[in-house]
C-alpha cells in the first residue's frame, strides 16, 4: 500500500521502536545547527559497543569526548519480563534493560554480525513483547485517530496498515510513531514503542476524554492489550517456516491459510498448529510487517485462558534451527539502519513535524487542503509540505564515512568548503554496516541545499575530522512481498 511505502525506495518508520533520547531539532530544522552536540560515541559494531545505545541510561562524557549510555531502566521502579523471558535464558541471552523491560541483547549460538547475516539469508525471531499494543473501536474511533494522526485511516480496507505518528497538538511535533491496522468498520488495532509508554497513554488519554466530552463515554472503546505477547519473525525464509504451521481451523475459507495471498502492509487472524496436531485456542494476528527490511511477519499472541501460548507458539516457530533463531536487539539495529529506517528518539521526536523528518508521504494526499484539515499540526504541517524550501532549514539524509570508527548519533556534520568547518547538520544513528563489509553508514540531519546525494562532508568523529558523502536510502533493498506487477 502507498501509505507503507518506503519513502524513496527504503526510509520508512514501520516497527522503529527503540527509543534513546538524544539529539533535539526544531520542528523545522534550526536548531539543530546552532548546537554544539557530544561528538560521536565511540566503539565498533560489537554487541558490546551496541549495548551501551540500547540500555538508554544516563549520559557520561567518554575518556575521548565522546558520549556513552549506561544501563539504565528508561522507565521508573524495577524491570519488567516480557512472557518469553524465561525462554531467553534457557536459550543462552545476553539480557540488558531496555525501555523498562529486560530484554535479548543477542543469544550464545551466534555473535552479532553472525545474527544479522543469518536474517538476511535465512530468518530470525525477535521477542518485541515490551511494545505497546493498543485496540480502539467505536463510533468515534475512525475520527479520533483521524485528528491525532495525518493519515487517510478512512481509505484502509479491512484487515489492512499504514505507518503513521501520533501528532501533537498545535506544533505537529512527532508523539510517536505507529502502524495502524483497520480491523473491520471502526476497530482498530497499534502498536506503539515501549520507551515511549507514558507519554502515549497519557496523549491518547487527554485526546480521547476530550472526544468522550463531546461525544459521549461509549463513543470511544480502548484497550490496552498488556496481556499479548509479540514476536517478529523476519527473513527470506519467514513465509516457508510459518506456512506449514498455519491451521484451517476457524478459517473462512481456505484461501484464508495460504501466505502467498498475505500481502506488505495487511494482516489475518489465523489458528496455528501445535505439535500435539490441536490449533492454538485462540487465533493469532498475523501482519506482513517487520523493522529489518526483509520479508516477515509480526505475530500478536493471546495469553488469556492460556499463559503458555506465547512460549509455546515461539519454541513451534524455532522447530527448525537450520531455518530460523532467535535475534536480539544487536541484530535489529544493524539490520533496520541498513534498511534506513528510524529509531524514536534518535531520528525522530516531538522537535520535529513529519516533513522535517522526510516523512511528508505519511500525509494523506486527501488530507492537504488547509480549509479541511483538521488533524492535529495541520496549521504547522501544510505549509512546511506545500514549501519546503521556504519552510524547513534542513533534510534527514543517509551518510557513508570512510574508514575508521563509525560515527554515532551526536557526531558533528560540518562543512568541508569553509576552512572554519561550520556545523551543518548531525548524525543521530550510525553503525558499520554487516551487510556491507562493515562500510560505516549514518543517518542523519543536513542543512537544506547540502542535502543532494554525492555532496561531500565532514563528520567529527572521536575528535577527528573525517570524510563523508550524503547518500541515499536504503543501503540494503527492502524486500518486501508485493503483489507482482
């Protein structure tokens, strides 16, 4: 679907879930270029090195002037499990908190990098339990979500998603990011980032009592949906490990079981086969979806009447170790920075409105008309899409940097034509890229007119200056299952 596009072939937001407060921009771009960041974290691509950016602790200044996140709990009072996470430890995870939960780092049967190449060529399974999972439905869901968010919601058909952010009123800044899922008529279903959990339930709290005010309590129905658990199996293997488990229990038809038919961007509520030959008791959603840029799907597990099912549904999927592992979260950075999308709270935030962030696409065409918008940021939004030349200072670019330690998010872009080297822009994630032989890629902020791909740069870089050009997006072809032209 348009909507889930990727913009320009590949940098595109679905599933970016991680979230490590860091670098501000204005909505339209200023100031980031009159700040003087941290220069770049420094380390490799190790699991260690990646460690440090997932934990989201407190800042500390590096021995080389660097910053560096230490393990911390992003959310108050003590960790929380996802339901897999007694499978995690039998499986030999390296757990660090992350977004207030204790989470997979990477497993003992593979490194890092080994974990990435293996979801490129193979596939892999990712416990993303700690994200938020919302339902909403009612007469008045349509056009709640409609005003916090700039998306066509009423185009969707059944069963069917587009990426989308939850917007701030007035300034149009970015709540965060989200894939919407039309379920049928006025049931919705989202998921929104685990780091992120207060401030969305608090935003969607105010948004829907003002709705209820004027509309009455039962115009709205919202659930948050604590008790599922959400795994994310993701590579060119996905749909030949999970065909063979789908159930025709429950289905409306058989065509309703075949995968081949399950499109990017749409989903079904699909029975799976245990081994005892019994379907799972409840029907699992099952979207074509992911955060690596490969083919895959994202599974929504019930846990009422059956705690088990989530571990059980996983150990079903994991049946075939030639086929599919488990992944952590080392292996979903590298794979979803090479894909080019973003990371909430490195690459997006509040400071910016959607065409700030090169996400202008996410507004729907027929949404555009000043005298009709009504979507929050409207005021805000539609000019900087109408003008963006006149209206925003800077772009979101793709970086490749030569040789050396890679540029991390806070690293310094300057300008190479000016012997002062002035800043122009920023990076806010970086990483080598596994895929490419460890070629360093990096996204980040550009000062408009610098912007175009080939223009050569400068990058900071544990205090040296070092040599990059603007690049496009994605590194890596997002391969994503289509119907065929």
């Amino acid at each position: 679907m348009s909507a889930l596009r990727p913009l320009r072939r590949g940098v595109n937001l679905l599933g970016a879930r991680y979230v490590s407060q860091s670098a501000r921009v204005a909505a339209n771009g200023s100031n980031i270029l009159q700040q003087q960041l941290p220069s770049a974290l420094h380390g490799g691509s190790s699991a260690a090195g990646i460690a440090s950016r997932f934990t989201a602790g407190p800042l500390v200044n590096s021995q080389n002037g660097g910053t560096r996140r230490y393990a911390s709990s992003t959310a108050s009072g003590p960790v929380k499990k996802t339901q897999l996470y007694d499978l995690h430890i039998a499986r030999g995870a390296k757990m660090v908190p992350f977004a207030g939960y204790s989470m997979p780092l990477q497993y003992s049967d593979l490194s890092h990098v080994e974990s990435h190449h293996w979801t490129r060529e193979k596939a892999s399974l990712f416990d993303v339990s700690h994200m938020v999972q919302h339902h909403l439905s009612g007469p008045g869901a349509m056009e709640l979500l409609m005003k916090v968010t700039p998306s066509s919601l009423d185009k969707l058909k059944p069963n069917s998603s587009t990426l989308s952010c939850l917007l701030e009123e007035g300034t149009g800044g970015i709540v965060d990011d989200t894939v919407i899922t039309r379920l049928h008529g006025d049931a919705f279903y989202f998921v929104t980032n685990a780091g992120r959990r207060t401030e969305d339930l608090a935003f969607l709290q105010a948004e829907i009592e003002a709705y209820r005010q004027t509309h009455g309590a039962d115009s709205i129905k919202w659930e948050i949906l604590d008790d599922r658990a959400l795994v994310a199996l993701q590579g060119p293997l996905a749909a030949s490990v999970l065909q063979p488990l789908i159930s025709s229990h429950g289905a409306a038809s058989p065509a309703d079981t075949d995968l081949s038919t399950l499109y990017f961007g749409n989903c079904r509520s699909l029975h799976l086969t245990l081994p005892d030959g019994t379907p799972t008791p409840q029907p699992l959603l099952i979207s074509r979806t992911g955060y690596t840029g490969e083919d895959g799907f994202e599974i929504s597990i019930p846990t009422a009447g059956c705690p088990s099912l989530p571990t059980q549904v996983t150990e079903l999927l994991l049946a075939n170790p030639e086929q599919v592992r488990l992944a952590g979260l080392a292996a979903r950075d590298s794979l979803r920075l090479e894909a080019g999308m973003c990371l909430y709270g490195n690459d997006i935030s509040t400071a910016q409105t959607p065409p700030a962030a090169s996400l202008g696409w996410i507004v729907g065409k027929d949404r555009r008309d000043p005298a009709t918008a009504t979507f929050n940021g409207a005021a805000a939004i539609l000019p900087q899409l109408a003008s963006p030349a006149k209206t925003l200072s800077q772009r979101r670019v793709g970086f490749t940097v030569e040789k050396g330690s890679p540029a991390r998010e806070g690293a310094i872009v300057v300008d190479l034509n000016d012997d002062s080297h002035p800043q122009i822009g920023v990076i806010t994630s970086g990483l080598p890229s596994p895929s490419l032989g460890g070629t360093n890629i990096a996204m980040g902020y550009i000062k408009n007119g610098m912007h175009k791909k080939g223009t050569e740069v400068g990058v900071m870089v544990r205090n040296k200056l070092r040599k990059a050009t603007v690049t496009g997006m994605p590194w890596v072809e997002s391969k994503f299952y289509r119907p065929k032209a």
